[in-house]
C-alpha cells in the first residue's frame, strides 16, 4: 500500500509518484521526500 501526504490534499492513495525523490528506509516504512514537498509512505 502506497500512501500519499501533501499539504494540500492531506492523505491520498498514491500509484506512481516515485520517479524522483531521496528514499530513506526504516525498518518497515520507506519514506520517500519528494522534491514537490511531498512525503510517501510505502507500508
């Protein structure tokens, strides 16, 4: 399940906004801050 969080919208499903971004991964969650001040949250 991919979530999606932005400012504007708040919390949305999400299927391909992966294309740039920095990935940092947890231990279960890879957050994924995109350069449009997005945040992802793959779970």
């Amino acid at each position: 399940m991919i979530l999606l969080s932005d400012r504007d919208s708040g919390w949305r499903q999400a299927a391909s906004h992966l294309s740039e971004g920095i990935h940092i991964e947890f231990d279960e969650i890879e957050v994924v801050f995109l350069f449009s001040n997005t945040i992802i949250y793959v779970l």
